[in-house]
C-alpha cells in the first residue's frame, strides 16, 4: 500500500456563498428541539459566549452596565438548556414560559436524582438529552 499524501486541492470545494458563521449557527441549532425564539437574560461579561454561540446578529436589548438581555433563535432540547446550566447562574431564561419550566425540570430532576442516588423520569414532552 502506498503512503498517502496530502493534495493541494479541496475533497470537496467549499460553495461560493459558504461562510463559516452561517454553518456554525445552523449547527448550533441542529440538535432535535423546536425552534423557538428564546430571551435571555445575562451578566454582562457574558456577551461573547452568546455571539460566540448565535452569531452577531443576535438581538440585544435591556443593556446596563451589569446586565444585558438577548433575543435568540434555539432549538429547545437538553442541547440548549445545558448551554445555558454551564454558566452556573450568570445566563438566565426569561421566556417563553415553555423553555423556563423545560429549564427548571431538568433542574429539579438532576437534584433529586443527586439527593435520592437514582434515576428520576423525565417528563415524555420535556428537556431530553
């Protein structure tokens, strides 16, 4: 068998109008969930993850030097909402109603199962990974 070696040209050329931002978000929402434009709430040192994770583009509003709120689009699955739970606090969601109670059950299911050492069952229509 011949040693390989690495051509020159692209396996597969890139399209004309392909920008990596575009692809990206479209990843981000790949995940099995519905979309649904989701507001949250952040610590203002949090702008960079949400732009990292939605895109430039993402609609910001309520802004002090504390705090700023973020419109965006996700596909609600655990995928989003464990987004979310690894700020630990400094990324909060503010509606719709919907996604904020997915959220807080998929909290209240993981500390119980940390206090109880078993498996709870999710809710059929809920937050599963």
């Amino acid at each position: 068998m011949p040693t390989p070696t690495i051509s020159k040209e692209d396996a597969i050329p890139a399209p004309k109008d392909f920008r990596i931002q575009d692809y990206a978000e479209k990843m981000t929402r790949m995940y099995k969930g519905k979309e649904e434009c989701v507001s949250i709430r952040c610590k203002a040192g949090m702008i960079d993850n949400v732009i990292d994770k939605f895109g430039k583009e993402v609609q910001i509003s309520e802004v002090t030097p504390e705090a700023f709120t973020a419109t965006i689009p996700a596909a609600v699955s655990g995928t989003f909402l464990s987004w979310v739970f690894q700020f630990a606090g400094q990324i909060y969601i503010v509606g719709p109603e919907n996604v904020k109670k997915m959220y807080e059950e998929m909290l209240r299911n993981a500390t119980t199962d940390l206090a109880e050492q078993q498996f709870s069952e999710p809710d059929r229509d809920s937050w599963k990974l």
